[in-house]
C-alpha cells in the first residue's frame, strides 16, 4: 500500500465569504469557492484574503494528499480525520477531483503532517 503523501503548502490559508450580489474582487484568485445558502465561501491564501480587504479566518495550514482519490472511495476521509481528532487536530477536507485538501490550524500543521506521514492509504 502507497502512502497518503501529504504535501504541505508554505503559505497560510483563511476561509471568507462574499454575500450574493456584493461585487468579486478582481484580484482574488482563491484555492476553492462553494456557493452557499449565505453566499460564496471562499479558501484563499491569507495574504490575498487581507490584500482585497475580505474578512475572514484566518490560521489555517492547507495539506493537499498526494494520493489520487476515487470519488466513489469508502473509508478515507475517516481514515485520516479519526487519526487527526484522535490528536486533538481540528480539520475543515475539502475533496476535489483528484485529491483531498484538509486545513488544519496553523500552529498544528507540523503535528498533522506527522500523522499524515504515517497513514497509508487504502488499496
């Protein structure tokens, strides 16, 4: 079995939202967006969240697994957020095409990614 191969990015992370109908800002390039009941929920890089001037918040490490993820996959969100809960290690997943992106607090992003290291992923 393969390892998770989590990759950490260097820069922090910050989650916002734009209210329908308020204007996008040119400049946001965001790591995902959801359209919401409220509005659009926004993940950017922090710098580019305080740079448009949204807020939002902040502290957030994103981990983007290396492993390529089936859609139709049983087990693997639980398999690592069981490990990451059982430390203690908050975690907002976001599951994408190809791979699961989790934002853990900052200051807990080395802790994850040790965890992460460990697991393996499933056949």
């Amino acid at each position: 079995m393969a390892g998770l191969k989590p990759q950490l990015a260097e820069e922090e992370h910050g989650f916002a939202t734009i209210a329908h109908g308020q204007e996008w800002p040119r400049e946001l390039v965001p790591v995902a967006t959801f359209a919401e009941v409220e509005g659009t929920s926004v993940i950017a890089q922090m710098a580019m969240l305080e740079a448009v001037g949204l807020d939002h918040d902040g502290g957030w490490a994103k981990i983007s697994l290396g492993y390529v993820s089936s859609l139709e996959s049983v087990g693997l969100t639980a398999r690592f957020a069981q490990a990451l809960t059982e430390a203690g290690i908050p975690s907002n997943v976001v599951a994408a095409y190809y791979h699961d992106h989790l934002f853990v607090p900052w200051s807990r992003r080395e802790d994850a990614m040790d965890i992460l290291s460990k697991l393996e992923a499933p056949e």
